[in-house]
C-alpha cells in the first residue's frame, strides 16, 4: 500500500477515535445527597451498536445475607444473568415483569439457576420466601449504560460525539415510570450533566407485582 493511502487510513481512524467522548452524569436529590443505583442510558441517532453488546461487570445476582447483590443490575438484551445462593438457607426468585416473568423454586446453599433475557426493560426481582429481598434487572439494547455508585457519579464511555436522548432510570425516583429524559450534547472532548431526582420511600412487596 502506498504511504499516501497509509497516512489517509491513519487519519481516518485518528478522526474516528476523536469522535468517542466520555459523559459523566451526576444525579443528586434536591437537598444536594448523591443518588446511588440510578442507570444511564443514551441512545445517539445512527450510532453503530456493537453486537453482541457487552458489558464488563458480571452477569449475576447473587442471594447473600438474606439479599440480592447487587441491588441494580444493567444486562444486554440476549444475555444470560446467573442467581447463584451463597445463603445457609433456600431461596425461590421470581418476577412478575412483563418483560420477563419467571420462577426459580427453591434452591439451596452453593447452588446456581440462570435466566436468559431476550426484552429491554425493567425485570423487578423477589424472592417467594423472603418479603424483604428486592432488586431489579435493567434490560438494555444499547452499550452506551452505567450505573450510579455512591457518590452519585455515572461515567459513559466512547460516546459519538452530538446529541442524543438520555434516560435515568432508578427504582425509587419521583417521576412517571421511575425516570427522567432529556436530551444532551456531548462534546468531542466529553462532557458533564448534572441531574436532579428525588427519591420515594422503598415499595412494597406488593408493588412488585406492577
């Protein structure tokens, strides 16, 4: 291949990367407290998805301490989540979601039972013996998720840069269907969006049902 033709495929892939930028996304509550667990999902027009979408957090809900672990869970459409027991006692997950219902019967210390979920959406998680054990299942299609730690603080890599409609989602916010959407710039060089949402107190067992 001639140099010519080399420097322009170099300049090609350099403007290529250069176009991959990083959003942070801050969700705080009113009074200025970090929001943990609250999802982020963007959506850039005519981004090319990859596929299979891959994240690189494991795929699992494990039952621990009398409670699931993690609280939120992002998987990719398609995907297989694990409910491993690490409990001394049995468990029976279940969910009503329309997104994907499903039982696991009881199961015992050190056993595993898989789920494979084929719809985005919310998949709320119990367990039948135990009324305090909730979590939740965020089924997604895009690569471009993540979640809230701690500190409020969500990162999105290797965005495109433009704009693009960005939802966050968290089980307890005060908003219509859990969620707040907006739609967002994102620079070359990254940027930052700073979100509001308060938070309900946690649901009942019954809530789960809806």
């Amino acid at each position: 291949m001639r140099p010519f033709a080399l420097s322009l495929l170099a300049a090609l892939a350099l403007a290529t990367t250069a176009r991959a930028a990083d959003l942070t996304v801050v969700v705080r509550t009113s009074a200025g407290e970090p929001v943990k667990d609250a999802v982020v999902t963007l959506a850039p027009a005519g981004a090319p998805a990859a596929q299979p979408i891959k994240f690189s957090w494991p795929y699992a809900v494990a039952q621990q301490n009398i409670a699931f672990n993690p609280f939120v869970l992002i998987v990719p459409v398609g995907s297989d989540v694990n409910f491993p027991n690490k409990d001394n006692v049995r468990h029976h997950v279940y969910s009503f979601s329309p997104v994907k219902k499903f039982e696991l019967k009881l199961y015992g210390r050190d056993e595993s039972r898989s789920v494979r979920f084929d719809k985005a959406g919310i998949v709320p998680l119990g367990c039948n013996i135990h009324d305090q054990m909730i979590a939740y299942l965020v089924v997604v299609d895009t690569p471009y998720a993540a979640k809230t730690g701690a500190d409020g603080v969500a990162v999105i890599k290797g965005l495109p840069a433009g704009s693009a409609p960005m939802t966050v989602w968290q089980p307890y916010m005060k908003a219509v269907r859990n969620q707040q959407t907006r739609t967002v710039n994102v620079p070359a060089s990254g940027g930052r969006e700073q979100v509001t949402a308060d938070l309900r107190p946690a649901p009942s067992m019954g809530d789960m049902k809806h």
